[in-house]
C-alpha cells in the first residue's frame, strides 16, 4: 500500500469515527501538531466541494467527500426502515377505508376530518393536534398557524419605510379591525405575508394553485393577531376578507394555505438543511477531528449528508413526490429552493440568528408598535434556545479562556476563512475573534438543526402544518373568478390525493424516536462525545438536559383553557416537546 493510499485510509477512518480516543483538544495544545496538520491537508485534498444536489450549496466530492455522503445515506436508510413501514401500513389502511366508504365519499369540508377517523395511529400515535379538525374554519387558528407552525414568513410592516401592497376598501377594513389600512399601518400593528412569487412557478396540469398575499393585524381591542384580507394573486386577483361570506372566506385562507405550505416545506430545506451542510464541510476542510467543535458538529449534524440525495430522488424527480401532490412541479420546487437559499434570504447565516431574525421582522423588541400578546413560537423555541446557548456558552468558554487562546487557534480562525471563501456562505462571520461570536455560530447551528426545523417538518407535518382540509396541497378545480362560490368541497382534492399527501407528511414524522435518546432532551448528553470533552461541558450537559425534561412536562401537560385557548390559540401546540421532537436535522 502506498502512503498516498494509506493516508487516505486513515482520514476516512477518521472522517467516520463516532468515538472519543482521546480529549479534544485545541491545536495549539495538540501532542502532535504536524500530524494534525498533515491530517486536514489529507482531508482538504479529499473532501472538496462538488456540484450541488438537489439545488443550493456545494456537496461533498471526492475521495473522503463521496464516503462521508455515503455513510450518511446508509445510516438514514438504516434508521427510518422501522418508520417507512409504519407509514406504509398507515397508507395501506387510509386507501383500504375508502372501498367501505369510511369517509363518506368526502361529500362535504367537514368529511375531510374523517381521514383521521381510527387512520394514521402508527405514524402519528396522538392524531392531529387537538382543535386542527374542530377549529379550523375559525380566523384565530389560521393567523395563529403565523406565530406557532410557519413562524418564518409573516412581518410586521414599519410605516416608516413600507408602502401597503394592496388596498382594502376603508368601509371594509373598518369593520373588520376598528380602523383603516393606513391607520393600521401607522400604529404599527399591519402584518404581512407575500408568496406572490410562487405566480412565476411551473404548475402541474390539473392542479391550481394561486400566489397569495395577505395582511394580519394585532386587534386594539382583544389583543388578538388576527387575519383581515387575502389577495389571490391570479386571474382575476380577488381580495378577500373575513366580511366575505364564509364559504367565499374558507376558500380564501385554503388558498393561502397552498402557498404557505409550499413556502414552510422548501424554506425549511433552504435555511436548516442547506445551510447546516454547508458549514459542516467547511468545518470538515478546516477543523482535526481532535478539536472540540468539530466533536460537538459532528453530533449536531448527523446524517445531515443523507438529505439532498433524497430530495433529489424521491422529491424533486420527474413523476416524483412533489409532481404527484403538489401544484406545482418538483423543478419548480427545486429551482425556488435555490432560489430562497441564494437570493430569499434563507442561506443568510446570522441574518437567521434566532432572535435576530425575529426582530428584524418586528416580531420581538419593535420599537413601532405592539408587542404581539401570544407568540407561541417564540415562547417555545426561545425556552430551548437559551437552554443550548447556556451549553454553549460553558462549552467555548471552558476551552478558551481568553479572546487571545480563541485568537491563536489557527483551526477556528481557518473556518471562518474558509466559510467566506471557498465555501461561499452568506453571512458567516469573517473573523472568530471573540468566545461570543464562536457561542453565537454554534448556537444557531444547534438551533438549526433543531427548533427551526422541527417546527414546520419532521412530526408537525402530519400532525398540523399538512393537515386537511384547511392545508390542500393543490385545487383541483381552477380558481375562482367571482366571489360567491358555495361549494368549497369542489376544490379539494379527492381521495387518492389526500392519501399521498398524508403519506407524504408522514414520510417525516418520527415517532419511533420519542422519549428516546435521539430526542432532543439528549442534544448534548452522549457518552461518546462526552468521553473526549471536558468536566465543564459534561456538567452543563446535564443543566441542559434537567431543564428540556422539565421543559417537556410543562409542553405535555397542556390543553385548553376556559376559553378554549392555548397559548392564546385554539389549538393545542407541543411539537417542539424534547422528548418528542429529535436533536438532528435528519428527519
């Protein structure tokens, strides 16, 4: 065997272990540091940046870059088997319930409700979130779906430097909110939402879809965040508003819920998946797996390789998953992934910070204004964020106990370079000069991977976000041209539709991993990778884990109030539980 040869068997070795030697070190304590060199030149040389799967960012190439991908392919296969079968099993009884006529051939809206009716017990064990099949034609729960499962397109307008995109008749407007459009929009309290853009998309022949916008306000009465008009987008561009008649008004908000939808599953891969793998490779490029970080990456991104792969495969594939169910095609949906990942902002890194993010949207600490009285969201995920940015913070500073040690390390400092070179991420910080700044990017990787995920994917599709009939995935009857349409059953998909849109939904969901240690209470907690760091970061393992479990029975525990509420919402929200929801991305 040449030397050529075996150095890069010894970089895959490493590249692939999940075990702890040694303690981590920094390379400036490292016992051996021309090895260590020596070892990342091997992996720069085979771990390189490839074309990009499935749209977006580079993927691994090379010799080092194809193994690393193809071990995480097999271990995802490996690992969703159980919950593929638990889906097939579930598909199989939803279409076999249509030949006894269990649904009642979907007659009317509220037939729709049925499709959960003693289906899908396997993959999603509790059914859908308690009020979604009840609820769902009331105003309260579709705005409040802005603030809880699709947090991540609504933002309030600033009457400073915003113009209003569409007019609502003052009459109308005053009748619905207590003021006009402008006058909501100088108080501060006009929200909105544009999928305009989805207009410009290919669309699949026989299915419709529109490009809505809409606005919500803040009620000056109840405090309420509530909807008040819908703007179609297409064809004849109607503007609706709760005024409307309820059939005309249901119409509405499931055509924005074509949109939204479409929006929450492709930005989700733009700004978690996208971005994560791409800044693991360039960690990968610039990091020994002797240093600590990479350690705490490589746990935070397991098997986050295996993702493009199967977008490109099963999603975005001619006649695939996208072309089967969607309105528009899996092309369209690769190109506006893309899309949203360069140019919509969603592969912008600190942009995306948790609270940045939220601020700059007016959705936290405006200065215009008022605060939102219910942001169940934010609640939840800020709960789980400042628990990992405590870990966090112990980690870095345990092993940098000045910005000078943090400054001397030639590995993070080459990251950081390597992120704004040849990697090319938006928004990465191009320096690491401060333990804040190292706290802040692992931090959001860790949020990535798991808050801002998992509240629009993994469990929540099945169980909210996809559920009928207010989230159709595509009309089947052209949109309308006139208000006063009676029959909204007519636009709905029929029932072999419906069954692979749920079977879609539960292709994500993850039930076998509940109350298990691929939980997210169990982010931080593994013995392998605790092996090799130090006594600071395994203690404040343990703080993180004691908070999430008491986190997770306050979740558990809730249900609705005397005014039928949750969270200031009528539905009942517990998809970021951490004993629920996992601690990766790969789901």
């Amino acid at each position: 065997m040449t030397f050529h040869r075996w150095t890069n068997v010894v970089a895959v070795i490493s590249l692939l272990r999940t075990y702890a030697a040694a303690a981590y070190t920094l390379p400036q304590d490292s016992s051996d540091p021309l090895d260590r060199a020596a070892a990342i030149l091997t992996t720069q040389l085979g771990f390189t940046y490839g074309a990009a799967v499935a749209g977006g960012p580079y993927y691994p190439s090379g010799a080092l870059g194809t193994v690393k991908a193809a071990a995480d392919q097999a271990a995802i296969q490996l690992e969703v088997l159980p919950e593929t079968a638990l889906s097939a099993t579930d598909t199989a009884a939803a279409t076999a319930g249509a030949l006894v006529d269990k649904y009642d051939g979907l007659k009317t809206v509220n037939d729709y409700t049925l499709l959960y009716n003693g289906e899908w017990t396997s993959t999603l064990p509790k059914g859908p979130v308690p009020g979604i099949l009840t609820n769902y034609t009331q105003d309260l729960l579709f705005s409040m779906e802005r603030l809880s499962n699709s947090p991540y397109a609504v933002r309030r307008l600033n009457p400073s430097v915003d113009t209003l995109a569409f007019d609502v008749d003052e009459s109308v407007a005053q009748l619905i909110s207590g003021s006009t459009l402008q006058g909501l929009l100088d108080a501060g309290r006009l929200f909105y939402v544009d999928h305009s853009a989805q207009g410009d998309l290919a669309r699949v022949a026989g299915r419709y879809a529109p490009a809505c916008d809409a606005y919500f306000y803040i009620s000056e009465t109840s405090g309420e965040f509530l909807p008040l008009a819908i703007r179609t987008g297409v064809g004849a561009n109607l503007i609706y508003t709760p005024q409307d008649e309820a059939a005309d008004w249901l119409l509405a908000k499931m055509m924005f819920s074509i949109n939204d939808s479409w929006f929450v599953d492709w930005f989700h891969l733009a700004s978690t998946h996208e971005v994560v793998q791409i800044v693991w490779m360039a960690a990968i490029r610039t990091l020994s797996v002797e240093h600590p970080v990479y350690a705490l990456l490589n746990r935070l991104t397991y098997q986050v390789f295996a993702i493009q792969p199967i977008a490109a495969s099963i999603l975005f594939n001619t006649g695939g998953t996208v072309d089967q169910i969607f309105g528009y095609t899996g092309a369209a949906a690769q190109d506006y992934t893309t899309n949203l990942y360069f140019n919509g902002g969603a592969g912008n890194f600190e942009a995306n910070y948790f609270l940045t993010n939220l601020q700059n949207r007016g959705l936290i600490n405006s200065t215009f204004g008022p605060e939102l009285t219910h942001f169940p969201f934010y609640e939840d995920a800020s709960t789980i964020y400042t628990a990992i940015k405590g870990f966090m913070t112990t980690f870095v500073e345990s092993y940098y106990s000045s910005a000078s040690v943090l400054q001397a390390d030639t590995e993070i400092q080459a990251w950081a370079k390597e992120a704004n070179g040849a990697a090319n991420i938006s928004g990465f910080p191009e320096s690491i000069l401060t333990t804040e700044t190292l706290v802040d990017i692992l931090t959001q990787m860790a949020h990535l991977v798991s808050t801002a995920h998992h509240t629009s994917n993994t469990n929540d599709l099945l169980s909210l976000t996809g559920t009928l009939p207010l989230h159709p995935a595509a009309f089947y009857q052209p949109l309308p041209t006139t208000k006063g349409n009676t029959s909204v059953v007519d636009f709905l998909p029929p029932l072999d539709k419906c069954v692979e849109q749920l079977a879609f939904s539960a292709l994500f969901a993850r039930p076998l991993l509940v109350n298990t240690s691929r939980s997210l209470l169990h982010m931080f907690d593994d013995p392998v990778l605790l092996a090799g760091l130090n006594a600071d970061t395994a203690a404040a393992a343990v703080t993180f884990q004691t908070s999430m479990q008491r986190f997770s029975e306050e979740v558990g525990a809730r249900g609705f109030d005397d005014q039928g509420l949750s969270q200031g919402m009528p539905f009942v929200w517990q998809t970021l539980d951490p004993n629920v929801a996992p601690y990766s991305i790969t789901t």
